[in-house]
C-alpha cells in the first residue's frame, strides 16, 4: 500500500509529496522532484526523505553545546537543546544547576498521561547552589520580534505563530511581544502561584499540545533526542500523575552540559535551520498531500504538528 507515512495505518512509506506552485522553492532543496519511477516515467512524488538527503550542509546547524543538556537515564539519553536567547536566566540557572550535579540521583516523579513528564526534588531537601535566581520568563526578551518566522497560518491561541531561534513561537503583531510554545517535547520550569521560576522542576511535554499554559510558564528548551525515554514511562497513579509511594520511579543517574562531556561521549547531532530553503520545502510537503491515499488535502499546517528534523552528524560515531 502506498500510504504515506503519518498516515494512521500499518505502513512503511514515506511521507508524501510536495506540490509544486508558486512558493519558488531553490531548485536544489526540489532536486527530488524530477525522480521518475523507474520503468514507468511518472513523476514521483517528493518525500521528506528526499528533501532532507538534498539538503545543502548549510541548511543544518549544530547546536552550540553550552545550549545543550544530556539528561542520563538508565535506558539511554535525553538530549535537551536550550532557548538561550529566549529564557537567558533559566539556561543560566540550568548551567549551574547541571555543573553543581543538582539533578543527579534525583528522579521523575510525574508522568501524567496526554500532558507532562516532571522531574525535581520533590521535597526540596536539596540545596539549591549559590548562582542560581528564580526569573519571570514567560514571553521573549526585548528584541526577538525580530528573530520571529512566520507560518502563514494562525491557531486560537494566537494571530500569529511561527518559530525563533528553531523553537516554535507565536507572535502578538499589536504589541510585538513573542513566546514560545508549548509543543510536544517542550520543556518548560514548574512554578507555583508567583510567576517566578528557578529551573529546579523541570517538566516535557508528551502529549496534545496544552496551549493554554503558553505565557503562564516559563519555557526553556525542546528535547531533540530521546523523546521516547519519556513519553513511553509508565503514567503516576497520584493526582496529576505523581508517583504514589509505593510507586517506583525512573532515576536520573545525571544531567550535564553537553560541553562538560569528553567530545567522544557527546550525542553527534544536526538539526535543520527553520530559516533554511529546505525547511520551508518540508513546511509546503507537509501542507499539501498529493500522493493516492490521501482523499482531501489539508493545504494548511498546524504550528505543532511540524517535526524538526534532527539527524547524526554524517560520518560522526554515535
């Protein structure tokens, strides 16, 4: 069957094609779509896969690895980028937190099924180090207005969404105030009723997009790797999906700085620019779907529901 790949079934195709109009995409980003099946002359259709394996080296970044955290778990390794730019004292916090070895020994102790994973010290029996200020960041600084990049679409939520820095963000064009949204496998910092924040709790999203705590907390980062270690934990049988007593949890055997780790224990990995050629072919390959098995196209994109694509560094060991 020629399904493509998100498609609810059972299927091992690839995503489906890009439809070619007026955008003027460069030709090299649509290399793929002069392809002709072979034996048969028809124009295959432009993958995702295809896109990314005719991606200039330009159209990938590395990210910068003081903006990155591994969080070490029994079963492998969550791979953190962070919002520098965006949330400046929380990645501060977590940097000192990291390399005060705060968070390890500690655990996850939330998994609340459809909303989020939350790790922290739960009794606040840790000393929080000398370094770390608790912040209220819960819009961009003065200046991302600038950095914004629109999608032409809009949600409920806000007139205008897009993404900064690589992070998907949405945008009030009146006062030019922008934030980050909270998308699947974003991660933000648990705060009680003052809107401060330190970084101590930290939380991932691993279900629908709850858009409603957009501008209410503040978020920090988007886990770029090993987003399954989370999202298949077993869900807390507490309110809000704590883990109850008897419970067990998942340990954190350590949450470090990517650029405190040896190079040859570091997690080689590219992301794609959203400012990129490529980028914006894989945005309208996801907006019109052509190939057989789709019935209606959507001819629109929904702000979460756009994969970054992150891949091995070619040649790096991994």
């Amino acid at each position: 069957m020629n399904r493509p790949k998100d498609a609810p079934a059972r299927s091992t195709a690839k995503f489906s094609g890009l439809a070619l109009g007026s955008r003027g995409f460069p030709a090299v980003v649509l290399t793929a779509v002069g392809l002709a099946l072979a034996g048969h002359g028809v124009a295959k259709p432009v993958t995702v896969a295809d896109l990314l394996a005719n991606a200039p080296a330009a159209d990938w970044r590395t990210p910068d690895p003081e903006n990155t955290l591994y969080m070490d778990l029994d079963k492998g390794r969550v791979v953190i980028e962070l919002a520098a730019r965006v949330a400046p004292q929380h990645v501060a916090n977590l940097r000192t937190l990291a390399r005060a070895h705060y968070f390890d020994g500690l655990a996850i102790i939330r998994v609340q099924d459809n909303y989020v994973v939350q790790w922290a010290d739960p009794d606040h029996h840790r000393p929080v180090p000398a370094g770390v200020h608790p912040s209220v960041e819960l819009t961009a600084a003065a200046g991302a207005d600038a950095r914004f990049e629109p999608l032409a679409e809009h949600d409920v939520y806000a007139s205008q969404v897009g993404f900064l820095d690589g992070f998907p963000a949405a945008r009030d064009p009146h006062s030019h105030q922008v934030w980050l949204a909270h998308c699947y496998g974003m991660v933000g910092a648990g705060r009680d009723d003052p809107p401060e924040s330190d970084g101590t709790e930290l939380y991932a999203v691993i279900g629908n997009a709850p858009r409603q705590l957009d501008r209410n907390v503040a978020l920090l980062g988007r886990v770029i790797k090993g987003m399954e270690l989370l999202s298949s934990l077993p869900r807390g049988s507490g309110e809000m999906g704590f883990y109850l007593p008897a419970e067990p949890v998942t340990p954190i055997r350590s949450v470090r700085i990517a650029a405190d780790v040896p190079a040859a224990e570091r997690s080689p990995l590219e992301v794609l620019r959203t400012d990129s050629a490529t980028f914006r072919a894989v945005l309208e390959q996801r907006r019109t779907r052509h190939e057989a098995w789709f019935q209606v196209s959507p001819d629109r994109i929904d702000l979460c529901n756009i994969p970054l694509p992150v891949r091995a560094i070619p040649g790096a060991n991994p």
